[in-house]
C-alpha cells in the first residue's frame, strides 16, 4: 500500500523565515509525489512534482521539495515565507496500479507578520 | 484556457434526498477523477474515468454513489438517499492522460450539506 504522512497539521512562521512542511511516504516502490496546495475557496493547485528525475524539484512560487529515499521523505521547502504563502498544503503520491492520488491530511500554514 | 468548473458550488439537501454534481473538465483531457474532502482531510479518491468508461470506481463509499461520463467530456456524480455523513466538499479533477502520473488540474469543488 501506498500512502502519506505529513507531520505537523498546523505550522507557523513569521514573514521572511524558513517554510518547511513535513511529508513522509511509505511504498514498496518508488513512488511519484506531489505536493499541492489549497487557498481558501480556490481548487487544488499544483506546486511540484516528482516522477523519479531529479532529486531536488523545484516548484512554482519560490516552494521546492527534495526526495530522499533514505528517509522516505519529500518535504517542501521555501526559504523566505510570503503571506500569500498562507494556505493548505496537501502532500500526495500516486498509486502504482493507477492514477488516483493519495493524499495526506493536510498542513495549514499561517504566516504572521 | 478555462479551467475545471463545477456546478453547483454549494448544495444543501435535506437527508434522504437525491443530488448531482457537475463537473466540467479542462477541453481535451481523457482523465477525469472525482475526490470527497471531508472537514480536515485531505480528499479521498471516488472514482476515475478514462473517456467515457470508469476505469476504477474503487473508491466509492457505497452503491448510494454512482457516477457518468456518457460523451466523454462533462461527469455527473450522482448521490441517493443522502445521508448527513456525505457532507463534504466534492472535487474534480481533469488531467490529458499522456501517461502515468500526469499533473491533475482541480475545480473550486462542491460543497455539499446534508441537513
């Protein structure tokens, strides 16, 4: 089975530091990730992606993620937060037998001023 | 390009009731997947359709969830006898289908209440 975790349903930050949101993957083989994110009342947009290319995958708006194998993880990164940058951010995988995404439940991001 | 749209954007019905929800994907995608976000989740795969064929329906709840994609283009999520635990947000997404784990492009959703 394959499936998510992110850690950490809520993270703040203030305006100018470091984002980092949690995402851990748990598969039998390599998976492709996704991450995306939510803005009240919008749909789902996507930031990035990786499908087994380059480890370190950069995304729209400044947000880039890192696979790493050895840890299982795919978090997302950006190193200067915005408060546009408040949202929902949903780290997903695709199963292996198909196209349906796997999301995880979710990080809300607040950024304070 | 427009983008996916879905109609209603709220819908409130009384249990027991029979609802639709409409999903218009982007012009040209092959792909189209249905999705239930629950208060705090993240969304739940219900259904994909590959043209006009649900290629996996694995992930609707129960036989009170149906779903059509008759030409290919617009899918209707159809909802019987609504219960107040299908309250969600229902999403679609569309993607062109050239392989496998193509970007899929979401609507706003529909926000459904079971009163």
């Amino acid at each position: 089975a394959q499936s998510v975790t992110q850690l950490g349903s809520h993270v703040s930050v203030s305006e100018g530091a470091l984002v980092l949101l949690r995402c851990n993957y748990s598969s039998s083989v390599p998976p492709y990730l996704f991450w995306y994110v939510q803005y009240p009342n919008q749909g789902l947009q996507l930031l990035l992606k990786y499908t087994s290319a380059a480890t370190l995958v950069k995304g729209i708006n400044g947000f880039e993620a890192e696979f790493k194998k050895s840890e299982t993880s795919f978090h997302l990164t950006k190193p200067s937060a915005h408060m546009s940058d408040a949202a929902e951010y949903f780290c997903a995988v695709i199963k292996n037998t198909g196209n349906q995404f796997y999301f995880g439940t979710g990080t809300s991001l607040t950024v304070i001023p | 390009g427009a983008g996916v749209s879905q109609t209603p954007s709220n819908k409130v019905t009384e249990k027991g009731k029979y609802v639709e929800l409409r999903c218009d994907p982007i012009s040209g995608h092959t792909a189209l997947y249905w999705y239930r976000q629950s208060l705090g989740q993240g969304p739940e795969f219900l259904i994909y359709f590959q043209g006009t064929g649900a290629a996996d329906d694995s992930g609707l709840p129960n036989d009170r969830f149906f779903a059509v994609r008759p030409e290919g283009s617009v899918s209707t999520l159809k909802i019987q006898r609504t219960e107040r635990g299908d309250s969600a947000v229902y999403l679609c997404a569309s993607s062109p289908d050239r392989g496998f784990a193509e970007t899929q492009y979401f609507g706003p959703g529909t926000r459904l209440l079971v009163l």
